[in-house]
C-alpha cells in the first residue's frame, strides 16, 4: 500500500519550491525510512491504539505503521490517528495515503490542519480554550527542523508548555513526548545536534527525565538519508520508551536507507551518557569497545585540572565593524580568522583574504583582546571535505608582528590561562594532541556536525600536564608533522 505515498513523495519532492520545502521543513520521509521506524515500535497487548504524527506531510510514516498493523505485525483493536499537518495543500495526499486503511481495519484518522506546536502546547499548559488531546500510546514523527526566533509566538507558547528550545524539531519532539500515555512509545528522526551542544541540554533533560533509550540507528552517510531533498544533515532514528526503566541501548547503523548493511549491538547506558558528564551529551558508538582515546590510560584529565579554559573566541566581526582594519595600521592589534591558517603555519597579514586582518586597539575594544602570547585555537566549522572535525593550531606570537594584543574571531575557540597565553611547549602539545586520530575519532561519537563548540572541548578528556608539555617540546623538534607521527607519538606517551 505505502507506494501511492511513496509516488507522491517523489513527485512532490522535485515540485514543492525549495523555499516552501526550507520554511515548512517539508523533506518526505522516503517509503524504506518509514518502513524501518515502523519496525521499531515493540508488538503489544490488544487494545486501541491513539498514534500521533505530528508534521504527517503527506502520510508517509503513518501509512507504514498502519501498513505493518494491518499484514499482523501490531496487534491492535483499532487505530485512533491525529496527523497534524499546517499545510493544507497537502491533505488531499493525506487523506489518499490514509483512506485505504479504513476499507480494511478498524481505523479512524483525523487530520488536524492546526499548528503542531501550539495545539499541543496549549493543551500541556492547560489553557482554556485548548484543543483536546488524548494521551497518545505511539508517536511516530519526522518533524521539521527550523530554528525557532526567541522572539515568535511558538517560543512563546512553549515556555508556557515548560519547554525551552531551539529548534521547531526538539519542540515537536518534547511535545510529543509529554504528549504521550505512560508506556507510550515514540519513534522519530531528526537531526543528530541535540545529542551535544548546550542549547539542547534541556531538551536531553526532558529525554532523561520521562523516557528511556531503547534505540537509536545512525546513518553513516549523512548525504545518504534522505537523497531525493539533498539533505545534508547527519539523522538518525530514535526510539522511546515514555516512563520505561533505562537498559541497555541498541545502537544500529546502516550506510543509508537501504539498509543492506544492517548492524545491531547493545550498549549500556554508561557508554552512551557519561555517568560523570554534566553537560549529559549523548554519545552513539559505532563499534563495541572504547575508543582509543578512552582506553589510553594517561588520558584522564579534565580542562580544569591542567588549570586551562577554552572560549569562543570573543570578537564578533558584525558587531566591531567600525574597529576593523584590512591590514595592520598605527594602534591596531591582529585580528586572527581561520583563514590565517594554511596547514601548519598562519599567514598573517594576508592581503589576499576578504577577512579584516587587525582590529583597533581601544577603550571599546580593550576588552575582547587578548595578550600576545602562545595559544592553541582550534575551528568552530569544518568543512564537509575535511577529513577532521577538530582541526588545531598554535599561535605563535612572533608569526603576529610587535602588537601587545591579539584579536581571536568568533569562529574560533581559544585555549587559554585566564585570558593569557600558555607556555609554548604546552600549547603546541595540546595542539598535537587535539590533531590526533583518537580525539576526532572520539569527538564523531557525540558529535554529528561539523560545528566543533568550546563545550564540546570541555567535555573531552585530556593526557596531564608533563604529558602535554612532552608531545609538544617533541612537536617542535621535528621539521614537520603526519597524522602518522602524531598518533604514534600519542600512543607511546599516553597508554
Ligand atoms: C520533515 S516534513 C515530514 C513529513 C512527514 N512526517 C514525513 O515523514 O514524510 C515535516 C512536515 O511538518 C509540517 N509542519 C511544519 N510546521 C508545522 C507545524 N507547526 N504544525 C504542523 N505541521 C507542520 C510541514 O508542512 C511538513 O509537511
């Protein structure tokens, strides 16, 4: 039955403009997508079932639960369906996609053309004039995703509901959880930036407190998933379980929706959220063990037991605008973007970038200046080609010319001693070693993206200082650097 949707989406997907497709969110989940998140929902007593597809879009997700209920893989009474979906204009699909469902089974669809986000936050805050919901035994969802503005009206109604966050895909997502019964299941895809990163820390809060892990599938390609949108982002499916006790997770991985290459294996709970993390990132291991990173012994050490911090760095161009200077003039300090960086070494002044390469050095823009000295940033954005996420350099003050002070961009993160620079050998040596192939390695686990923030390096764990100190004062012995010598020299020094 799923191709009438599944022809749909593929229409569809080549005729909705691209700006209705980004404002609405309106990627269609592909038929073997749907498919694999309808199996992940557990088989259960008889009884009614109240589903929830928030963002239905043309059906795709509800059409495959309802198709595996009725070929016997989920034994219900009856199906209750409230599928939210703002844009009428798709409906007619909808409603196709759904129909044939009530020839054959005990099955009653509603379409709700309101808004996801404020119906069901009105209702969770117990506003008067609510729509009313019922408590929903499964939620299947791949909702938009859409930065919410902290000054619109789904920011607004949310904190009412008790949510605070960032994105239209966590807010579906929380609703949806708070929406259900307890023992209530959800299956969702979404983007993987809410396992990391502090915007979404409450929303992992709202995911620990009410729910247990039972799955979660990565897709190793992140081109793959859903190739007829381009989407680039890395998804994955979550499944879970409302008021459930927290076991094992499974964790599975499949290049893309084929499937072909299916792997599934259970992880404690300890391997995916750190028992001593307080940022609670969640962690998705791609193989049993521990990555080389953990299983180094030397290799232990928070930031602030080395007595080191790391920012952002603190100059935002935009907002310094009139204080920036192309090249270096009488009064102004360098002002270091991460094109200054070419392999190894910076490149500063370099006339040939569009980037500003020095900021005045005033009584406004005192404070965002650093003193000159050895430091070790490293790029906030990778590119997809690159093959590292967390790229690092040193600085080296005699590469800045004779300025007092430096100006560290925005799209940097600086490691520092309150706000001044480190030892040579120590920053050199932190560089190396966040140049290795085990923190990347160990980095992927918690993080899909290609952003690297300073949270995430606070979270990484760090070989102490002497161990630092040598790695560097070796690093600068050699006349240049491998990935092959770096790993090496890691190995030795810190297992
Ligand atoms: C990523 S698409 C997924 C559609 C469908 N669930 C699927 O898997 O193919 C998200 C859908 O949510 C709808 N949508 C966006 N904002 C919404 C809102 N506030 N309330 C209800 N639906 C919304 C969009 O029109 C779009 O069809």
């Amino acid at each position: 039955m799923l191709p009438i949707v599944e022809q749909s989406r593929l229409i569809l997907s080549k005729s909705i403009e691209s700006k209705q497709k980004s404002s609405l969110g309106q990627y269609f989940t592909p038929a073997t997508i749907a498919h694999f998140m309808a199996d992940l929902f557990l088989k259960r007593e008889p009884g009614t079932c109240y589903l929830l597809d928030a963002g239905a879009g043309i059906g795709s997700l509800s059409a495959a639960f309802l198709d595996r209920w009725t070929s016997g893989g989920l034994n219900f009474d009856s199906v209750k369906l409230d599928a939210f979906e703002i844009d009428q204009s798709l409906h007619p699909f909808l409603h196709q996609a759904l129909e044939q469902f009530q020839q054959v089974a005990h099955f009653t669809p509603v379409i709700r053309g309101t808004d996801f986000i404020r119906a069901a936050a009105n209702w969770i805050a117990g506003n008067l004039f609510a729509e009313a919901l019922p408590k929903y035994t499964h939620a299947i969802l791949n909702p938009p995703y859409k930065k919410i503005r902290s000054n619109s009206i789904h920011r607004t109604v949310l904190r009412q509901a008790g949510i605070g966050t960032v994105n239209l895909y966590s807010a579906f997502l929380a609703l949806s959880i708070l929406l259900l019964e307890e023992q209530g299941e959800l299956v969702a895809i979404v983007p993987r930036s809410f396992c990391n990163g502090p915007y979404y820390r409450s929303f992992r809060d709202i995911i620990f407190e009410r729910t247990a892990i039972r799955q979660i599938h990565l897709f190793a390609s992140r081109t793959k998933a859903f190739k007829d949108d381009d989407v680039l982002q890395e998804n994955i499916i979550i499944h879970l379980l409302r008021g459930g006790r927290q076991g094992k997770v499974i964790i599975s991985t499949s290049t893309d929706d084929g499937f072909d290459d299916l792997t599934l294996r259970k992880h404690p709970f300890e391997r995916i959220v750190f028992p001593d993390d307080p940022e609670r990132f969640i962690h998705i291991p791609t193989s049993s063990g521990r990555t080389a990173l953990e299983s180094y012994s030397k290799i232990h050490y928070s930031l602030s037991d080395l007595g080191i911090q790391v920012s952002t760095g603190p100059v935002v161009d935009f907002r310094l605008k009139k204080h920036l200077r192309k090249m270096p003039v009488a009064d102004a300090v360098p002002l270091i973007y991460p094109v200054h960086f070419n392999g190894n070494r910076a490149k500063w002044p370099n006339d040939s970038i569009k980037k500003p390469n020095a900021i005045c050095h005033n009584r406004e823009t005192e404070k965002w200046l650093f003193p000159k000295g050895f430091y070790c940033v490293v790029r906030r954005f990778s590119s997809k080609e690159e093959k590292r996420r967390v790229i690092a350099n040193v600085i080296d003050p005699s590469e800045f010319g004779n300025a007092p002070l430096l100006g560290f961009e925005n799209h940097l993160n600086v490691f520092h001693d309150n706000k001044h620079g480190l030892p040579q050998a120590l920053a050199v040596g932190l560089s190396a070693f966040l140049n290795s192939t085990p923190v990347d390695e160990h980095f992927r686990r918690f993080n899909g993206h290609t952003q690297v923030n300073a949270t995430d390096l606070r979270t990484i764990r760090y070989p102490n200082h002497a161990t630092l100190i040598l790695l560097g004062k070796w690093a600068l012995e050699q006349t240049s650097l491998t990935q092959e010598m770096i790993d090496r020299k890691l190995e030795v020094l810190a297992s």
